[in-house]
C-alpha cells in the first residue's frame, strides 16, 4: 500500500494536470481570436470539410452501369439547390438523404 504521502502527491499532480488541461483552451482563446489564421480557418474549413466528404462520398460512384450513378447526382443537385434557396445545411442534408434513399430504393430497387 503506497503511502499517504505519495498519494497526496500524486492527487495534486493529477489536480494539477487536470486543470491545466482545462483552463488551457481559454488562456489562448484570446489571442487567436484575433489571429487572421483563426479567421482564415474560421471561414473556409467548413467548406473544404464538405468537399472532402463529398468527394470522400462519390468516390466509388459507376457512372458506366446503368443508373448507378443517377440517385447520386439527383440527390447532390437537390442537396446543394435546398442549401442555395434556404441556407440551412441540415435542412439540406436531410432531404438530400432523404431523396437519395428514395431514389436507391425505387429506382435501383
């Protein structure tokens, strides 16, 4: 059994640790807020994440059998049309998915 010196330093080490960890974020909050980098990111990230996932997404999309392909196209068209008119990416996403689901399973079905 270790003693209670040990223990207490061990508590304090993982207090310590724990809060550092914690108050870390919000010690450098400040001055990246005014970083342009911060910014830069702040602005583009969310899009270059929706181009990874798209390309990510229809990467092993067949164009040359039949209509594979078609429900892919359809739904990404309609996805991005409803993001353009109401500018409300889960709005978007949801009937997107929703169409694509429609479209896989009536028209490849």
């Amino acid at each position: 059994m270790p003693s209670t010196g040990y223990l207490l330093a061990a508590l304090t080490t993982i207090l310590v640790v724990t809060f550092a960890l914690r108050a870390l974020p919000f010690a450098v909050l400040e001055p990246l807020r005014a970083s342009t980098f911060m910014t830069f990111l702040a602005r583009y990230m969310p899009v270059g994440v929706m181009v990874v996932l798209v390309v990510y997404t229809l990467k092993d999309v067949s164009l040359t059998s039949g209509w594979r392909g078609f429900p892919e196209a359809v739904a990404l068209l309609v996805t991005v049309a409803v993001h353009l008119w109401r500018r409300n990416a889960l709005l978007s996403i949801v009937v997107g998915t929703a169409l694509y689901v429609l479209l896989v399973n009536t028209v490849l079905a």
